[in-house]
C-alpha cells in the first residue's frame, strides 16, 4: 500500500488456495486495485468476506513472486 493509503500491489488469497495478484498495470475482473484508501489493516479485517493480517516487507515479495496473474480480463 503507498503512503496515501491506496493499493500499490495487491496479493488475494483464496479458499482453493489460488494465489493472485494484481498491480496498476495488471487487473481483471477477479481481482483489481481499491479505487478507495484501504483504511486499517482492523478495518479491512472486521469486514465479514475477508481476514487480514501484517506481514513483513520480505514476506510481501515472496508472495507476491510466488503468485499469479488473474486471467480474466475486465
């Protein structure tokens, strides 16, 4: 996330353990960038679709080399 609060670079978990990620260049209709500021990492986690949690900048970029590109296009 920058300093403004928007998604810089996102990575998205899900239940079947698919792995995507997106960034300004690379969206889709499955996953894309908030177009809002995201809030806190509570305020994201309070929300009843999604958990949340903190990870180091180390473990970001691990994840996000080990992810994948959605293949649907919006």
């Amino acid at each position: 996330m920058g300093s403004d609060g928007y998604d810089a670079r996102k990575i998205q978990i899900y239940r079947d353990e698919r792995i995507l990620k997106a960034d300004t260049s690379h969206e889709s209709a499955e996953i894309g960038l908030r177009e809002v500021p995201a809030g806190s990492i509570d305020d994201v986690a309070n929300q009843p679709d999604f958990s949340a949690s903190s990870i180091s900048p180390e473990g970001f970029e691990q994840a996000w080399r080990t992810a994948s590109w959605a293949t649907r296009r919006q």
